[in-house]
C-alpha cells in the first residue's frame, strides 16, 4: 500500500517487508506504524480535497453506487478544474478511498496480545513443531500445547491480514479500473 502512496500521493516513503530476524511482534509493530502512516497521510488529504472540491463531486468519488463512467468523468473533470492543485489525477480517489476504508480497525493488535509465540522470529516459524516448543519452552511458556499457542496467534493474526489484503486489492483495482475507464474517454475525445 506504500507503492500506492509513493505513486499517487508523490511520497518516497521506503518499502517494507517481512524482516525473519525479528519477532512476529515486531513485525506487527513495523506494519501498525506504516498503516498508521498511510491512514494518516490518506486522511489528510481527503481533508484537504472536502476543502477543495464540491460535495456532489465529493460524492460521486466516494460513495461506491456511482456508475464507474460517471465516477471516471468526475475524477477527469475535477482534475482539469483543478489542475495543479492535485499532483495524481487519481490522488481525490486513492485518499478518499483509503480514509473511508476500515485501515484503522485492521492493524495487528500486538499491544492487547499477550501470546508467547508472538515472541518467536519469523525465521523461526520454518522450523519443526519439535523446535518450535523447544524455543517456546525457552521462552518461558508454560503451556505444553505450543502448536494450540501459533494456532491462536494465526487465528488472531490471519483475518486481519485477509482485510488488509482485500483493502489494499479493492484501492489497486479501483486505480486500474479508473486509469482505464479515464483513459478510454480521453481516447473518444481525440
């Protein structure tokens, strides 16, 4: 989701990605803060497009009824009316979508959760059930069923990252579906 900020937002933020040396916490931990990030970039500048651009406008890019040509005419015509105001022709799309989106609710709950396997590293998770109890184990896990302990933190950590998928796939095919459609309008105007 970072590629779509840099790309239509004109950020540079740095990518990231699964780091196997650290925890699971602290990988949870690098994504909350880059959600955050995005979360609060988006925000920001759907405040900043509500200031600029007309409540029916504001609409047709926001609500999801909206035929997708009339949506596509919207963005194409806010951008020529406001040319160099935005930097992206869809930035009013990406920003609104993603500060009406559910981002906020989606981060992994690190904090609240208390499960020692939280503690493992990623690399870690590779290795043999046998293994993984042996490390468990180490870290001071009192609970004998440590393969019960990395079900719970899946069962915790899975449909968070499900919706966060189906955000980030929702924003990537709603930017293809408008680049085409304002495309296609373009090409019937010349």
């Amino acid at each position: 989701m970072l590629n779509i900020i840099n790309t239509h937002f004109g950020e540079n933020y740095s990518l990231i990605s699964a780091d196997e040396g650290k925890s699971i916490k602290e990988n949870c931990a690098i994504v909350r803060e880059a959600m955050s990030t995005i979360l609060e970039h988006s925000k920001s500048e759907e405040k900043k497009i509500r200031g600029i651009i007309e409540p029916d406008i504001y609409d047709k890019i926001a609500f999801t009824g909206v035929p997708l040509k009339d949506k596509a005419e919207a963005i194409k015509n806010l951008y020529a009316d406001k040319f160099g105001v935005f930097g992206n022709i869809l930035l009013p799309l990406v920003a609104i979508q993603l500060a009406k989106s559910d981002l906020e609710i989606v981060k992994p709950p690190t904090e609240e959760l208390d499960l020692p396997v939280l503690s493992l590293k990623l690399g870690d998770l590779v290795k043999s059930s046998k293994s993984i109890t042996k490390l468990l184990g180490e870290r001071g896990s009192q609970q004998t069923n440590h393969t019960q302990l990395v079900e719970d933190a899946i069962s915790v950590l899975n449909p968070l990252c499900n919706d966060y998928n189906h955000i980030a796939g929702e924003v990537q095919a709603c930017v293809k579906i408008m680049s085409e459609k304002i495309e296609s309008r373009e090409d019937s105007v010349s």
